[in-house]
C-alpha cells in the first residue's frame, strides 16, 4: 500500500493487521530513505539506528512469502521512500495498490509536525510515477492499479475495503473495521512520535470535511499537489 504522510495509512495498516490470516510491516524503507536526505523528521537518528537502513536487505524481505501461518504480507509504505537509485523489480512480485488524501488537510497536517513541506515530501508525485509506471508495464488494456481515497475509506468503510479485498482477490473480514487500542510489536519506533491517535483508536474516525484554511506559504504547494492527486482521484475505487 503506497500512501503519503498523515494519510490514515496507519489506520489502514491496523484494519489489514487485525486480521488472523496479515502479517503487517511499518514503512520499512524508512530508515534508509532518512539516510539519503536531510529532512528533519522527529526521531531520524532514532529511526536509523533501530531499522535496517540497507535496502536491498529490505527488498529482500519484502519480497519473500508471508511468514508461516499468514497469508496476506501486508506492507505498508511511504512513496517517497522508494528513492530513484533503488532497484524496482521486485514490485512485480506484490499488488501493489495507492492510498491517496486530497492534498489541503494533508498539508496542513504534515507542516505540523515538519515544518513547510516540498512537492517531494508529500509522496504525491511519487505515487502518480509510481501508479503510471506499474499500470505501463501491465499494459493498458489492464485494469489500473487499486486506488482508494481516505475519504471514501472514512465514510463507507466496509464498501470500500470490500472493494479493495474483492480487487485484490483476498475476502474481505469484518475484523478489518476494528481493532484494540494501543501500541503494537510491528510499529516503527517512530509511533511515538505519529501514532498517538493511532494508538486510541478501535476503528476508522467518522469522516468530517476539511474546512482547513491553509497558510499563504502552503497555497501554492497545494496546487502543485492538486494536479497528482486528481490523476489518481479519477481512479479510485468506488
């Protein structure tokens, strides 16, 4: 699952690994994607001192089967963290599959927590060349790959996560749509830094619309945002 940052990728990550037959994985590709940029995120010397920071040790397990007893390798994944110089043969072996948010709250949410954003941060461009990339070698008389909108997702969880799991072809469970609060063993050591309404949750918030006002400095990255994720919002399931 390809997303940006505060999307409800970790929701969606404690829907998939709530069920008894997923094993899931937290953005494993993040600790080598900090030690290629400068990027001020909470915790960085944390996060690469804790994960593996070599990425082809990582593609290597990523592209391995789910581990005995599991059936789905759910994995989590931030679209900016699958830098240019790292090898993608191995996405032909996953389905790979697109959380997308409409850009305003996201940008407003991540400047929170980073300060102002670029494009690069947001994951959004990355997602769009990512999408494009693997719906090309498909073939475009192949089905696009699985989009789903947060939104879509709040609103109407069990339709679109039924949605997805029938795309997908895994059936769809009703354990999906809540969970136990709390940590877990599988979240990055960075949770405590963006996890903490993760962490309260038993399920997905009710959507509410954005009525974000975002500052002057942060318009003119929403509408260099804007362009990606419509191409992708045309897509979504629905």
């Amino acid at each position: 699952m390809w997303s940006g940052p505060r999307n409800i990728s970790t929701a969606l990550m404690r829907s998939w690994g709530n069920r008894a037959d997923t094993i899931v994985c937290d953005e494993p590709l993040y600790a080598h994607y900090l030690t290629q940029t400068e990027v001020a995120h909470p915790g960085r010397e944390e996060v690469m001192a804790a994960h593996e920071t070599d990425w082809r040790r990582v593609v290597r397990w990523l592209s391995q089967d789910p581990e005995t007893g599991y059936r789905v390798f759910y994995q989590k994944h931030m679209a900016h963290h699958l830098l240019g110089h790292i090898d993608r043969g191995w996405l032909a072996k996953l389905i790979n599959c697109f959380l997308i948010r409409e850009p305003r709250a996201m940008l407003a949410s991540l400047a929170k927590k980073m300060g102002p954003p670029s494009l690069a941060d947001t994951g959004l461009p990355q997602q769009a060349d990512l999408f494009d990339a693997l719906w090309r070698e498909a073939g475009h008389g192949s089905p696009p790959p699985p989009v789903i909108d947060s939104a879509d997702v709040l609103q109407a969880p069990r339709r679109v996560l039924a949605l997805l799991c029938e795309r997908i072809g895994v059936p769809f469970d009703e354990a999906m749509l809540s969970w136990p609060p709390g940590p877990r063993s599988t979240d990055g050591i960075w949770a405590k830094y963006w996890y903490d309404a993760v962490e309260r949750s038993t399920g997905f918030a009710p959507y509410r619309p954005s009525s974000v006002a975002l500052p002057p400095d942060l318009e003119a990255l929403y509408q260099e945002c804007l362009p990606y994720y419509t191409r992708l919002h045309t897509h979504r399931l629905r």
